[in-house]
C-alpha cells in the first residue's frame, strides 16, 4: 500500500517534501514557502535559484511592482529617448489608480540614469 502512494509521487512531489523537510529542520518561518517553488519553477530552475540565491533571504516583487517599474521605464523611452510630452505620455504609461506610483518609480530612474554612464569602451 506505502509503495503504491510513493509510486504515485511525482519528482516535484519529492522535491516538495524535501523543501517541507528543511523548513520543518530549521525551524525557521522563512523556509514555509519554499516547498511550493517547485510547483512554479521546474526543477533546473529551482537548482539554479538555489545556486545563486542559497543562503540569502531575498524579496520578490509582486506583478503590481513589476507592471508599475515597466511603465515607468516605458515613460522614460517616450519622454527621455523619443521627446514625447510627459503627460500625453503619462496618459499611456498609467492608469488613474498607478499615475503616482508610476510618476515616482520614472524619477527614481531618471536620477539613476542621470549618474550612471552608459558608454561601453
């Protein structure tokens, strides 16, 4: 009976419940979502997460940051590259509800664009 439900374990069930170990080891709360990962990354990806990440406590953005930091960078090409007017811009770049968020993440970049220098030589 043991051996047909172990049969039944698919690699990410296995990879799953070795992360669920670790955490159940550690003792430690930050451990309590990595037995999902495998079901979002495949298992490289996994590996190679925990190759470059291991040991290291890491924040991931929501899709909401990420949406908002891609418009702001979108407004950055029309205003700062193709000379567009920022407000008809803005108006593509934004909703009513991110305008603020967007217009702050464009002049975060805009500072850091300013200081860096982007000559390759």
């Amino acid at each position: 009976m043991i051996k047909e439900e172990l049969d039944k374990l698919t690699t990410n069930d296995i990879y799953s419940l070795v992360l669920f170990a670790i955490l159940q080891l550690r003792k430690d709360p930050k451990y309590a979502v990595l037995s999902e990962l495998i079901y979002v990354l495949d298992r490289d990806g996994l590996l190679k997460l925990c190759k470059q990440f291991g040991g290291m406590t890491i924040t991931i953005p929501t899709t909401d940051e990420l949406r908002v930091m891609v418009n702001a960078l979108l407004l950055y090409c029309y205003v700062n590259l193709e000379n567009q007017p920022l407000e008809e811009s803005l108006e593509l770049c934004s909703t009513d509800e991110d305008r603020e968020l967007v217009l702050q993440a464009y002049d975060t970049i805009t500072c850091v664009v300013s200081d860096y220098d982007f000559r390759r030589n």
